[in-house]
C-alpha cells in the first residue's frame, strides 16, 4: 500500500506493508493460534487495513522476515498494537544489522485499548535490506507481540546528511549509562547480552558503567567473591532468581563464562567506554534475608571484622577500618582489570556505612589524642577525619592497581566514584573526595555537588557528572529533562543515569534520553508532559472481524469505568 503526502513542498512517498502474511518462512506462521508460530489476524484500522502478525507471551515463534523492496535512506516505524492486557515487545533489525533493537510498550490497563502505536524512526539505507522481526524472549516475565505494519519514508537529501553528521560526532555523548549486573541473567545467549546496550550505538550515551558485585557476591565467577549463581543451587528464594540461574547456564553452554566480558566487547565495538563500577558495603546476606541463591561469605569468614556500634555491638557488615577488608575489595576489583574495562567506579552511594567504633577506629584515636572515641560526639571533627583516613588508604590502592595494569597494557585505566552530594554526608559516610582530588586519585566523579568540590575537580582535570534520577518507569520523562538542564547550568561534562536499562526500550523515553547530549534540544524542550514525543496512534475498528470501535459506558454520567469495550465482561 502506498499513500503520498506533501511535507515543506517536498513529495514524499510513504511506503505501508500492512500484510504481514507475506513475512517468511511460510511454516513461521499460522492462521490459527499455535505456541511455535506467528498467528496471522486481519485488522481494520479505517485509513488502512491488513493482516497483523501476533505471539501470546508463552508462544515461541522464530524470526520472520519481510522484504523491503526500496532503495536509499528511509525513515523506518512499525506499527504495534499492544492489546488489551500485559506488556507488549517486539525486537527487528535490518538484515545487514547484527544486532537486535528492543521495543517495550508497557501495560497500563485500559478498559478502551484499541489503538496501534507507531514507533519513532529509525533512520537507515534500505538497499536490498530485508526487515527480521522476532519476539522478545528475555526473563524473567515473557510479554506478548504484536506488529501490524511497517511503515517506510524517504529522507530527502538534507535529512540524509544531517543523520551521517549526527552520527559522525562525539561531543554530544555526555551520558553514563548505569547497569546493574543482575540484568545480565535474563539472556541466555551472546546475542541477548549484546542487546542490552547495542540500542547506544547512535545515542548521546559515551559510557557504560556496569554493576559487577553486591558486597562479596559477584556476577560472574570470582576468584576472590562468590558468584551469585554459583553455589546453594536449589535454595532460589524466588521464581526470578530461578529464571535468573537457569539463563546463566545457559550462557555458559554457549560459551559465556563471564556476561560483563561479553557486553565490554560490544559496547567496545560501537567506540564507547566500559567500565565496571562496585558496591562497597560488605554486608551478611544469609538465608531467608537474601535475594540470592548463594549466601554471602566474608562477614560470616571474618566475624573480627565486623563493624561494631558505640555500645559495643557488633553488625553484620564489615568495616574499611580493618586493613584485611580494604584488601579485599581492592582484590575484587582488580579481578576485573586484567579484562579489556576502561576504568573502575567506587560506589560510595549504595549501602554505607562504613565504619562505627572498631578496635583500629579506638586504638588510633587514643594513640593520637589520648581519649576514647566512645567518649566524644559521633561527629566529632577528629572522628571522621580518622575515619576518612582509612578510606583514603583504600581509593589510593585502588589508584595504585590501575596504574600497574594501565602500565602493563599500554593505556590509562581510570578511576571513578559515586559520592555523597554534601560535605556533611561525604564526612558522616566516612570519606574525604576533597583529598582524593587533590592527590589525582580521582579521573571523575559522579555528583551534583557540593559546589566547592566541582570547582575543585575543574581546576584538578577531574571531570564531574551529575547524579541523575534513576531511568525507572515511574521517573517522569521531564524530571531527566530537568536534570540535564541542571547539569548544563553547573557546567558539568554530563549525566550519569542509573538503571537506564529499564526504560531504553521503552519508545517514548527513549526518544528523549537518547537526546539528552545535543544540549540546545535540551534547553529548548518544555518541561510538561504535554509538550513531550508522542507516538502516533491509529484507531482500530476490528481486528479478527471483531468489533472493536464500539464501547460502552462512554455517555453514562459517573459511570466507572467511563469508556469500556463491548467485549470485555469485568467491571
């Protein structure tokens, strides 16, 4: 099918494959439901009608493709219908594309949801390109898939250009992209792994910042922690975590022992950075607290070294007041960099503290000011700055490390952290970045101030990214927006977003977060939520030969639901 519109005086050919039947191999579809094939609907969309192609969440149909037959730059959408019930994703790449890109709409229950949503573009030479289409099989919680048509437009010369030229320049990625390594464990394959960030490749994110550890639990095989997924198999304390083992034998099977490694090579692939970033805080997760199959070990090991509370009780968390513990984690994380990662990230910001009134804490004390530390406030201006020493002693060995295996590869290897954003907390947690910058422990910082301290990482060549609001689904899309600009506004080199990954496939966040490096966007982007990227919708009146244009409800005063389909029997 094919419609033409006038854009700026320019012809434009819109090109729409609304039959989907006419994907192959013919035995990947059915006319009829089936758990290993496509089922193949008729649909009525007014302006446009065809035959969708459709998986329930626990079918398992292959991939299917569909020819193309244009030539040169288009702009490529998909049209999905999302259903009634649960999320709906869908992955396609072109063929000459190694790599999958994932599309999420995800479930927000309507009484009335009968319309197809049109994906942004994307923007690509379609000679002799064919489209693949599959389902989305990642855990731990399959989702339907629904496509009801692929919808191609030429780009003028203009816009061919100016795409090559976006993608040709680097200024504008100023975003890390934070992951935690538990994301790892729902692939059960190299290719699964390579689509958790292949959607970067032509995005403002520069770096990718990796979870690799909870305290002493790894995810991945370590010579020093214990991996997740290694030991205690059958003690899952949920169906996740369940899912989680079975994707990593999975991966092992395929040759895959360790899941970063693989996810460094691609991101490495596409010119960005890698680097893997660690939780500090040591703690005792045993049975039934944990949410891992395997307990943890080194509180358990070393009860001596546990951090201990004014009044003498001892916690289940270990102390960086102990030498042997800050051996430890610089141990843990120098595993990584016999690897190809280009830096390391202290997270300083997840589980503290980190120190209370341990035998080096008290003995140190008296040696230097002859009284108990038990005895004075606990913010005590000479506490903290003992305690802070300790943490120095641990960021100057972890500086140490990389310099050795930067030396021996030829190239730096940086070091980064995530802090406190005030002076107070930074004293409070235990540590002082203001020594670490002034010593040139530091390559950067993840914070959104205190503004001394940014002023003093300018002068030092330490580079400072904000601290973003995590990329949860509830984040509002506006609230990224607000914190780009704040970022802007302080001068800082970028923005540092955690949990990215869960919204990256989501098209209407994506859209913006990906943008979030061209600053005059940025600037120039309204804040409210009805000025921001829409996908396009489509009405559907049938689909199946099935009424869906009709609803009730709609004109009953206080009528709860207000609107609701004919066919649907709750309420």
């Amino acid at each position: 099918m094919m419609a033409t519109s006038n854009q700026d005086n320019v012809i434009t050919q819109l090109v729409w494959l609304t039959d989907l039947s006419q994907c192959g191999p013919d035995n990947a579809l059915s006319s009829s439901p089936h758990s290993q094939r496509w089922h193949v609907v008729d649909y009525d969309a007014g302006a446009i009608k065809g035959k969708m192609i459709t998986a329930q969440a626990l079918v398992n149909p292959p991939p299917v493709h569909l020819k193309l037959n244009v030539h040169g730059w288009h702009a490529i959408t998909i049209g999905i219908w999302t259903g009634i019930y649960g999320d709906v994703r869908i992955k396609y790449r072109l063929s000459s594309e190694p790599i999958f890109r994932t599309v999420r709409i995800p479930h927000h229950f309507q009484f009335d949801r009968t319309e197809i949503f049109d994906t942004f573009p994307i923007y690509a030479d379609l000679s002799g390109e064919t489209l693949i289409i599959a389902k989305d099989r990642s855990e731990p919680s399959p989702a339907m898939a629904c496509v009801a048509y692929v919808k191609l437009r030429p780009l003028t010369p203009e816009e061919q250009a100016e795409v090559e030229r976006d993608r040709a320049q680097t200024e504008t990625r100023k975003v890390i992209a934070i992951q935690d390594g538990n994301a790892l464990f729902t692939c059960s394959n190299e290719e699964e792994l390579s689509e958790q960030v292949e959607i970067y490749r032509h995005s403002d994110v520069g770096k990718v910042f990796m979870g690799v550890n909870i305290g002493d639990l790894t995810y991945y095989p370590s010579k020093f922690g214990r991996f997740c997924y290694g030991e205690n198999e059958g003690v899952f304390p949920s169906l996740e975590q369940k899912k989680a083992s079975d994707c990593y034998k999975a991966l092992a099977l395929s040759g895959v022992t360790i899941p970063f490694k693989k996810i460094m090579e691609h991101v490495h692939s596409m010119g960005l950075e890698f680097h893997t970033y660690y939780r500090l805080a040591i703690g005792d997760h045993s049975h039934p607290q944990n949410i891992f199959p395997t307990d943890s070990f080194f509180v358990k090991e070393h009860p001596e070294w546990r951090m201990v509370t004014k009044d003498g009780t001892p916690l289940p968390k270990a102390s960086y007041a102990f030498p042997e513990v800050r051996c430890f984690m610089v141990s843990l994380i120098e595993e990584a960099m016999k690897y190809d990662i280009d830096g390391v990230n202290l997270c300083f910001i997840r589980g503290p503290e980190y120190f209370g009134y341990e035998k080096p804490v008290i003995d140190d004390f008296v040696q230097l000011y002859k009284i108990d530390p038990r005895e004075i406030a606990e913010n005590d201006a000479r506490l903290l700055k003992l305690r802070a020493g300790y943490m120095t002693d641990f960021v100057r060995a972890v500086r140490k490390a990389a310099d050795k295996h930067a030396e021996r590869r030829g190239r730096k290897l940086q070091v980064s952290a995530w802090i406190e954003w005030s002076t107070e907390r930074m004293e409070y947690f235990g540590y002082d970045s203001y020594t670490w910058i002034r010593e040139g422990l530091l390559d950067s910082i993840i914070a959104i101030g205190p503004t001394e301290l940014v002023e003093l990482a300018n002068q030092r060549g330490c580079s400072v990214y904000g601290f973003g609001s995590s990329a949860w689904i509830s984040t509002p899309t506006e609230q990224h927006i607000h914190d780009m600009k704040h970022a802007y506004a302080m001068g800082l080199d970028g923005l540092a977003i955690w949990d990215l990954d869960h919204v990256q496939s989501i098209p209407e966040k994506w859209v913006v977060l990906s943008r979030l490096g061209h600053k005059e966007e940025v600037m120039d982007r309204s804040p409210f939520p009805a000025h921001l990227p829409k996908m396009l919708r489509l009405k559907v009146v049938s689909i199946a030969g099935q009424d869906l244009s009709h609803t009730e409800y709609k004109n009953v005063p206080g009528a709860v639901p207000p609107e609701m389909l004919t066919v649907f029997t709750g309420g």
